[in-house]
C-alpha cells in the first residue's frame, strides 16, 4: 500500500461513524431521470438517469464532450435541461434557479472574487443568507482551518497559489452547509504532486461531511480513486454506473472496457458455449451478450496488462517493441505475427530481461475483461 | 537601468510641460487683468460676481452626474448581459457605441429632435434633454471603459460562482461585480462627467433658456478677455475638483470598507484586489 493510500485509510479511519450517520441524514439524495440537452445539433444529454444516494461520492468520467459537464451544471442550475427531471432530496428543482437550490461547487478555474479575501470568500454563502457577521467569520475560519489554510484567512486570491485557491473555493462550498457537493473538475489545473494532496483532502473532508458529492472529472485515476461508485459517459448518456472494482474489473461495454484503464485487444474464437479460444488458452468469456455468439465467431478479447505476462524466450513468437517507465513499474508492449499489439505490466526488475527487440512468449495468467463479436470487413 | 529611469524622468518631465506650460499661461494671462502689469485677481473677482455663473454651474454639474448615472445605470447591466449571454452579440454593440463619433453634433441634434419631440414637455425643456443626449454622445469612451472592465475579469466564473453560493443578482452586482468592475466604472464616470461638463454645441442649441457653464461663458466672453479665461480657470478648477471627487469617493469607500472588514464581526462590503487604474481626467474639460 502507498503512502498516500495509507493516509487516506487513517484519515478516512479518523472520522467517527456515528458523526458520518448523523450528517448524512441531513444530505440529500440526487437523482436525475431522462436528461436531455442539446446545444445546436450535439446532444450533449441524451436520456441521461442517474441515482445517487444521501452521502455518497460518485464521479462521472467520460471522454471531452460525453455531457458529463453539462449533467453537473444541469444539477446547479447553470444550465437548463430541454427535457427531463433533476431531484435534490426528492424535490424537483429542475426549474428552481441556480441560487435558489442549495448547493456548494467548486469550479474548473479559479473562482475566487477577487475583491474578497480568503476569509470573506469562504464566508460568502453565509452572507447571502444573512448570518451575522462574527458567526460566519467564525465558521468560515473553521472552514478554512479543515482544508488546511491555518492562517491565510486574510489573503486575497493573487496572494494565494492555485492549489490554495481550490482550497478556499471548496471552504467556500461547504461553509453554507449545501445539500450537495458539485465538483468540476477542482484539480484539473494543479500540478500532480498538488493534485494528488488536494484528492485525498477531498476524499477526507466529503466523509466528514458525509456529504453527497457529484465530482466531474477525465482523470480515471482520480474518479477510481476517490469515489464510491464511477458512472461512465458517453455521447450524453451513462455506460456504467458501479463501484470502481466493478468498473475497472467487470465493465460493461467494450467502450467503458477501453476508456478505463488500459486494455490490448487479441484476436479470439469462440470454442463452445460461453468460451473463448485466446493465446492458445481456453477461458470464460465474461460478458452475457457474447457468451451467447455460435462456435467458429472470431472475436475480440480485452485483456488488461496485469492479466499479461511477457517472458523473455529465444524463439518466441512475440518481438518487444517499446518499453515505458512508470517507477515502480514497467509497461512492455510486445508485437504478435500479424501486428497485434499486446501489453503488460511488469515490475522494473522483470521488464530488465526485456529490451526492445527481445524475442517473448506472451502468457495469458487471468480471466478475460472482455468480449467483443468482431464485425466482418466490409 | 539608470538609462531606463532617466528615460521615465525625461517623459514625465515632457508630458508634464505639455500640459502644465498651457494652463501656467491661461492662469498667468488671467491674473495679469489689473493695472500697470500688476498681478490682480480682479478678473476672477469680476467673473465670480457675474450674474448666472452659480445657476450655469450647477446646472452643469446636475447634466454631467444625471447622464453618469444614466450611462453606468444602462451599460454596466447590458454589457454584462451581452458577455453572458449574448458574447455573438458584441461586435454589433461595439459598432453601435461608435456611431455618435461619426456623426456630427449638430447633425444629431437635429435628428434627435423629431424624436424628442414625441417626449412630455418638462423633459424637452429642461436640463434631461441634455442628459439624454450627452449619454448617447460620450457613448464611444464610456462602453469601451466599462467593456474593458468587464472583459479584464472571469465574469462567466465569477457569476456562475455567485450564483451557485446563493446569491441573486442583486447581492451579485454589489458585492461581486461591481467591487471588481471599478476600474472600469469610475474611468467610464469621469468620461461622461469631462464630456457634460464641456459640451457646448448641443447645450446652446437645446437648452438656450437654462445655459450650461459653457454656453454661460461663451455669453460673457464678449464683457472682456481677462474675465472669460479667469473664468475657464474656474471652470478647470471646478471639473478637476468634481473628477477628483468621484475618484476619492470610489477609493475612499474602498478603504473605510476594508477597515470595515478588518475589525471583527464587520458587515460591509470588503477590500479591493488592487489599487484602481483610473485614467487623468481630460484636460480641455471646459470649451
């Protein structure tokens, strides 16, 4: 387990449960039935649904453009849906304005006022809804001492670094107590060490709260990370909604098989009922629908890199091609007859044996991630 | 970057003479009214007990503050609303706001006069007439000061932030926008304010009954040279102090606020980001 892993494990440890139960029963639910949104001739929502339940933190991840943007701000009010229903705790608030719904966000780019500071930002909701002046100082400061800016409560945003900025800004959306969190997107512009810091404060600070978080991202890492379950977008409606392990492990479609995580794709036959011929090994083939395809269908089969193992072997049929460092790991990719790119992960030790233009046998060492019907040439 | 600095010296020193040398000499001119080449204030003395010089000034001043406020009460709110929602739209309101540059005064007055014919009386023959004409005439400078404002800051973020923290437009517009729109605001006020309180064409045309301060001092130009430029000093000094006026009033709220805020438990709007740019006033303020 990481560093940061562990952290988050104590600090996620550190919250009471009792406390967790309590302000979860005061957030709300959100459900939004057959969204629809169109900007000239892109649907950017198209019969989007989603049910998330008080407390819960589920990100949307998807390609640019699969309407995972316009779905959070559909839910804050920034953007009016053509049809469909957006429930806040059981109300509908698809026609209630923005201001009146009760939420907190964190935007993409720094959203600070400029004028204000720290403080006077964070304290902002508050104001609006006209909580005297020393009480929401005093829950601002609170606030700000949760996500860590001890004493810069008096700065103003130019004085502040982009990863204190976020900071502020989540202080900000939380200070109102809001029955839902909306994040777009708050890390996409920091650094990776900052980022990595700011996910797991997040992480924390949501269950603490216990608050209903709906966090918009394309970094899978984050949304797997950080989320108890990761629904999947694309061209505005969802793939797949399920916990990370469900998404990452047993995806749905091919297309959420591919966009999560990484994945090589093999050719296969279909041997028998509900088994594939891949690699000279015989395994299960995982998805219903193509479980059910005639014996003789040529297919393809998704495999992840951890499921690979590329050794070294003088006459093999595989030629390495390119080898990538990660630090703790190395990515080999490894050439069949035919083009077939297939790639694994190995450890650095491992990958040594390995250099590009090394012979290799490739090694199937788990079940398969997927199965796709291949269509005929045309 | 001694070069640099001595460069910085020599240009303000030259801008500094171009501008002081002018009214060193009009202010020398008029004090040389008096006898046997002695230095007199006789001619401001005069000037200042003219009959009409009060009425003159304060109408000016009540054309040049009634058509800011008429200026920053339409442009701030619909150039706001053209960037939001509208941006395709700005490059037509950009055009617009130019016209009144390529159109003579004269030309429009006599246009706008079918048009305002069609207004209830009181307005026709009193000062709002002006108002209404000097907010389309400082057009040009006042939505291009308040244009850059508005494009200087994230607004679409700001607002959406806003918004989305409960606040209604309100409570928008006066802690948020306008805070960070200042700039903007006070260099598009002194605009207008310089240009009402020197018009003169469309004042004696439109309003000969109730005279501006020019058109007050073109009447009195013909009782003597030394009265008339005492009294454009004058002039200078009231549009200096007028523009000096609203720009202590814009920072000057901005400190007290900010010392508002730095005592605990304040309830007041909150210090700026940065000290505001606010461009010179124009010096030919008076015909």
């Amino acid at each position: 387990m990481s560093t940061t892993e562990a952290d988050m494990t104590e600090a996620t440890r550190a919250v009471s449960t009792t406390q967790q139960v309590q302000r979860r029963a005061a957030s709300a639910g959100l459900e939004l039935v057959q969204c629809r949104r169109s900007f000239d001739k892109v649907h950017a929502l198209n019969g989007f649904s989603i049910s998330i339940a008080p407390g819960e933190f589920v990100a949307l991840l998807g390609p640019s453009g699969c309407g995972k943007t316009t779905a959070l701000r559909a839910v804050a009010g920034l953007e009016q849906l053509d049809e469909g229903e957006v429930l806040v705790g059981g109300e509908n608030v698809t026609r209630l304005p923005a201001h009146r719904r009760n939420l907190g966000m964190v935007f993409q780019a720094y959203s600070l006022f400029p004028n204000m500071n720290a403080l006077d930002n964070a304290a902002f909701g508050l104001e609006v809804r006209k909580v005297p002046a020393a009480q929401r100082r005093a829950r601002a400061g609170e606030l700000l001492d949760l996500v860590g800016l001890t004493g810069l409560a008096e700065r103003f945003p130019h004085e502040l670094s982009g990863g204190q900025q976020q900071r502020v800004a989540l202080a900000r959306a939380l200070c109102a107590e809001p029955r839902l969190l909306l994040l777009d997107e708050p890390l996409s512009a920091l650094d990776a060490k900052v980022r990595g810091q700011l996910r797991d404060e997040i992480r924390r600070i949501q269950l603490e709260f216990g608050i209903t978080t709906l966090f918009v991202t394309h970094d899978q890492e984050e949304a797997l990370s950080m989320s108890d379950r990761v629904g999947v977008m694309r061209t505005g409606r969802l793939e797949q909604l399920g916990t990370p392990a469900e998404v990452y492990s047993h995806p749905a479609t091919d297309f959420v098989a591919q966009f999560v995580g990484s994945v090589s794709r093999l050719p296969g036959e279909i041997v028998g009922p509900g088994t594939v011929s891949v690699l000279g090994s015989r395994l299960p083939v995982p998805n219903v629908a193509s479980a059910e395809l005639p014996s003789g269908s040529a297919v393809d089969v998704l495999v992840r890199p951890e499921s690979i193992r590329i050794r070294p072997s003088a006459d093999g049929p595989a030629e390495v091609v390119r080898a990538s460092f990660f630090g703790a790991s190395v990515r080999v990719v490894a050439v069949l007859p035919g083009g077939v790119e297939v790639a694994s992960t190995l450890s650095a030790a491992d990958s040594y044996t390995l250099p590009a233009g090394a012979r290799a046998d490739i090694e199937l060492l788990d079940d398969v991630l997927f199965v796709v019907g291949r269509q005929p040439a045309p | 970057m001694i070069r640099n600095r001595t460069f910085r010296y020599v240009t303000l020193g030259l801008i500094g003479l171009y501008v002081i040398v002018p009214m060193y000499a009009t202010v020398q001119f008029s004090l040389e009214g008096g006898y046997h080449g002695r230095l007199s204030f006789a001619a401001y003395s005069q000037g200042l007990s003219q009959p009409g010089l009060g009425s003159s000034i304060i109408t000016s001043i009540e054309v040049s503050f009634g058509a800011m406020a008429l200026t920053l009460a339409l442009l701030v709110p619909t150039i706001i609303f053209v960037n939001l929602r509208l941006p395709r739209w700005r490059s037509v309101l950009e055009a617009l706001s130019l016209l009144p540059l390529g159109v003579p005064p004269i030309v429009i007055i006599v246009g706008v006069l079918g048009v305002y014919n069609s207004l209830p009386n009181w307005i026709i023959v009193s000062p709002v007439i002006l108002v209404l004409l000097y907010v389309v005439l400082a057009l040009p400078y006042s939505y291009r000061a308040i244009d850059a404002g508005v494009r200087s800051i994230d607004l679409h973020t700001l607002v959406e932030a806003g918004r989305s923290m409960g606040a209604g437009w309100g409570k928008l517009f006066a802690r948020v926008l306008f805070p960070n729109l200042r700039s903007g605001i006070l260099a598009a006020s002194f605009l207008v304010v310089a240009l009402s309180l020197g018009e003169y064409a469309v004042a004696s045309l439109l309003l000969p009954t109730q005279p501006t301060f020019p058109v007050f001092l073109a009447g009195v130009e013909t009782s003597g040279v030394y009265l008339s430029v005492a009294l454009s000093v004058i002039a200078l000094a009231v549009t200096w102090g007028l523009l000096a006026a609203i720009s202590v009033f814009g920072s000057g709220r901005r400190r007290s606020s900010a010392a508002a805020t730095a005592a605990a438990g304040a309830d007041g709007p909150d210090e700026p980001l940065a000290e505001t740019a606010v461009p010179s006033p124009p010096a030919q303020a008076v015909a």
